[in-house]
C-alpha cells in the first residue's frame, strides 16, 4: 500500500513538471511571462531630467612627426666622420658628417690644370690669329697693286679665317676647363653634409642613423634621419558614420599611454577626400603642438572630437531604452497606479551613459533595470531610484574596452 502510495506521488509530481514544460515550450517565441495580477515586476526607475549632452566619438591612431627626411650624400665616397647621432639637436646648416675628400681634391688639381692650358692656348691663338689678320691686310693692299694673284689673296684670306676659328674654340675650351672646375669645386663640398631645410624651426633632432664612420657609401645612401617634433601629427581614420561630421579647425583631445595624467590637445588640419574601399575608413591629420617634446613619433594615441553639444535638452539614462515591435522607446512610471507604459520615442545625442531624447516632451521617471519583463500597462514594484548623472567632462579615454582600442576603429 505505501509503495503505491509513493508511486502515485511520484507520478504525479512528474505530470506538473511535465506540464510546466510543455507550457513553456508551446507558448509563442518572445511573449513574456505575464504574473498574476497581484504580483509586479520589480523595476528601478530614473527620473527624466534636463542637461548638456555632447555628441562626441574616441579614435585611435599614431603620431607622426611635423617633417622627417633623410640626409644622404650626393656623391659616392668613404664617411671619414659622422658628427652627430640619434637624439642630438641640430640647426639649420649645421655639419652632420664629412666623406673621404681625397679624390675630389686630385679632380680640382686636374680642373685647374687643364684650365691653364686652355689659357695657354688662347694665347697662343690669339697671336696665331694677329699673324694671320696682318698678312691678309698685306694680301688685300697687294691685289689691289695687282702684286699678287686672286689665288694668293684667297689663300691669306683662309688662313686667317682659320686661325679665327682655332681662337674662337681655344676660347670655348677656356669657359669648358671653368666649368669643369666649378663643378669639381662643387663636388668637393658635396664632401661636407649638411642638415639643409627651407621652411619651419631653426632646431630639430636626430631620429635615426643609418650608418657608420668608415661606411663606404654610394650617392643617396641615407645617414641619419631628421625629424621635427616641435609640432606632431596624429593621424587616425574615421568610419562613415563619423566622416561627414569631421570638419578641419574642429578641437581635439589626445591622450597617450606613456602620459597617462596627461591631455593634450589639437586641431584637425586635414580629412582626406575619399575613403578607402578596403576599410570604408578616411584619413584624418590633427596637429598637436608638442613644444616640450615629450610626445614622441610612433607612440599610439587615443583622440575625441566633439562634433556638436546640446544644452539644456530632455535626457534619460542609456539603459532605459528598450525596442517593442521595432519601436524604440522608454517606459514611463506611473507611480499613481503602479504600472509601466510604453512610449515611443525619438533619439537625438547618446552622450555616454546619456541618451537625448528629441520628441515626444518627457517627464516623470522611466525603467531602467526590470524592462525586459513589462510589457504596455503591466504591474510594477520600484525597488529603487536612480539618478541622471550628466557627462559634461570629457569622457575618460582609458575606459575603452580592448575591441574600441583597435587602431584606426572610431568609437562611440
């Protein structure tokens, strides 16, 4: 009898739970729960309030520096001295290495050389050439006196027009040999390598060097690289999302992990006119003053821009926004009757933890934790009252989770 007993008791317990889960599984996807009547859903609320909502997003890049380019010899040769390395400052004009002039010494001794024996010459010609003037005269005034034949004026006449020619290229080879040795003069400085630039500050520094003194080197072999740091550009690449809010003069806010406690700011110089079809993502360059030169080329940076701020506008917290049957919307407290309503509404600004709400005109106080289980009109229990907390400073940039400090990925 009690075996049976406990049988039964079995049996029935296992048809409730049976029923509860063929309940379950035959009611339609994503209706909820409903309680009784006499139970709410326990709910936190939020009041609805007004404040200054800024629409702003987080980047990632590098910085580069201002300008960067590489001295290199122009001519070939050994590099007898190297006058400065990685990290020294230097000025404009300033020596920065000294190749092997030996060579370069013989060409000038050789041009110069050269260019004394085509003056010699000229000389020489230009005597050539009186003789020759003087005996055509004397030719032309004997013709006349009919002394000498049409022959022999012609001959004199030849002769001197070929002693005008000889002196007229003794000349030429003159202006040659010059040449030739300004242009070894000018390969003989090429000796001396110089930091050389137009435009920009006077000072700027070594950032790498290629070589070593005793290097045997070919014309446009690089030496050292010259940077200026004085001013850096940081470089990121925004999404579509954001390009057509980017504006060059917009401010920014940069932060670095080597300065943590540190914000620097810039200003966007330029937004590249087309976005690149591999990464749907365009080039953005922010100039940073750097007077102190404490930010470096390379490092990695976090960038904000703000594109727009709205004040004293309608706000809700973030997490009171729920979609029913592709709405958006809120659900507000009546606080009368104890129940929650459902209330379309349009988003402006998400600021944060903020969204800005535009349309309808809000007041009271919405869910923001317990939503998932309300539907338009039910019962709910308030457990707790959370306040707005209005983000007017900058959002702190080292609180982007790992998948946001993706370089080149623009945040929100």
């Amino acid at each position: 009898m009690k075996k049976t007993l406990a049988m039964l008791v079995v049996l029935v317990i296992a048809g409730f739970f049976g029923w509860q889960v063929y309940r379950r599984a035959s009611m339609p996807k994503g209706e909820f729960v409903r309680r009784p009547p006499s139970l709410g859903v326990a709910v936190k609320v939020s009041p609805v309030e007004k404040a200054t909502v800024f629409d702003r997003a987080l980047f990632t890049g590098s910085l580069l520096p201002n300008t960067y380019y590489v001295v290199a010899p122009k001519i070939a040769g050994r590099l007898e001295k190297l006058a400065v390395d990685i990290g020294d400052s230097v000025k404009r004009g300033q020596l920065i290495a000294v190749l092997d002039d030996d060579e370069y010494e013989q060409q000038i001794d050789q041009a110069r050389a050269e260019l004394e024996v085509a003056r010699a010459n000229v000389v020489e010609r230009r005597s050539n050439l009186g003789i020759a003037r003087r005996g055509y005269d004397r030719a032309k005034a004997l013709r006349q006196k009919k002394i000498i034949s049409e022959s022999e004026l012609d001959n004199a006449r030849a002769q001197f027009e070929a002693e005008e020619a000889k002196y007229r290229v003794a000349q030429a080879q003159v202006t040659q040999k010059e040449a030739a040795l300004r242009a070894a003069t000018v390969r003989l400085s090429y000796t001396k390598i110089r930091a050389a630039w137009e435009n920009g500050t006077e000072r700027r520094i070594i950032g790498e060097r290629f070589v070593d003194e005793g290097s045997m080197l070919k014309a446009n072999d690089p030496i050292v690289s010259v940077l200026d740091i004085h001013s850096l550009t940081g470089v990121i690449h925004v999404i579509e999302q954001d390009y057509s809010k980017v504006r060059t003069g917009q401010d920014a806010i940069v932060t670095t992990d080597a300065f943590p406690s540190k914000t620097f700011t810039g200003k966007i110089l330029r937004v590249a006119p087309l976005l690149k079809e591999t990464s749907r993502q365009a080039r953005v360059e922010i100039e940073i003053p750097n007077p102190d030169g404490i930010l470096k080329p390379g490092m990695f940076v976090r960038v904000q821009i703000e594109f727009a701020e709205h004040k004293n506008v309608t706000v809700v917290p973030l997490s009171a926004l729920v979609k029913r049957n592709g709405q958006r919307g809120v659900f507000l407290a009546d606080t009368q009757n104890m129940k929650a309503h459902f209330v379309p509404v349009t988003v402006g600004i998400i600021d944060h933890t903020l969204a800005e709400v535009v349309k309808p005109s809000l007041s009271g106080l919405v869910v923001t934790l317990g939503h998932h289980l309300l539907e338009d009109g039910s019962a709910i229990i308030m457990s707790s009252l959370e306040s707005v907390k209005p983000t007017s400073q900058p959002i702190n940039l080292e609180s982007l989770s790992g998948s946001e400090k993706t370089e080149s990925q623009g945040t929100r």
